[in-house]
C-alpha cells in the first residue's frame, strides 16, 4: 500500500498521493480540510486520479508524509512543506 505493485497503481499509493499533497502545499499553508477540498478539486474531478481515496487512506497519507519529514504542522494545525523555507 506504500509502494505501488503490479496490483497498486501509482495513484492508489501512499507514495504517489504524497506527491499530489506535496504538488498542491507546494510554499503555502493549509489545513488538513483545506487540502482535501484541493485534492477533489484539482485531481479527481480533473480525472488526474482514477480512484478517489477515502479520507482514511487520505489522513494515512498526511501520517506518512508527516513521519517521512516531508510535511510539518505549527501550534495552530496548518500544515506546510518541510524542505522548503519561506
């Protein structure tokens, strides 16, 4: 479910939604909300993504990309990219 298979697109993976969070955070701050609302808007309903993610798979992803040090939050729970300093 990390990595994708020959059963596990690329979309359907906890590395390939990760790169979709980090292309829509790219330097500004959001909510986790926020960033689900982008998600839908910006690749499902572009048909960028084939399979929706649920929003279980979608918080796992945020938990992955949190512990992996891609993303950080602050005091007020806005989440912003890690490796890129505004």
């Amino acid at each position: 479910m990390i990595l994708p298979n020959k059963y596990i697109t690329i979309s359907e993976s906890l590395i390939g939604l990760s790169a979709c969070i980090l292309d829509i955070i790219s330097d500004k701050k959001y909510t986790v909300e926020q960033i689900w609302d982008k998600l839908n808007k910006d690749y499902i309903q572009n048909g960028k993504l084939r399979n929706k993610p649920s929003y279980s798979k979608y918080i796992l992803t945020i938990t992955y990309m949190y512990m992996s040090q891609m993303i950080n939050y602050n005091e007020k729970g806005v989440i912003f990219n890690e490796n890129i300093t505004t």
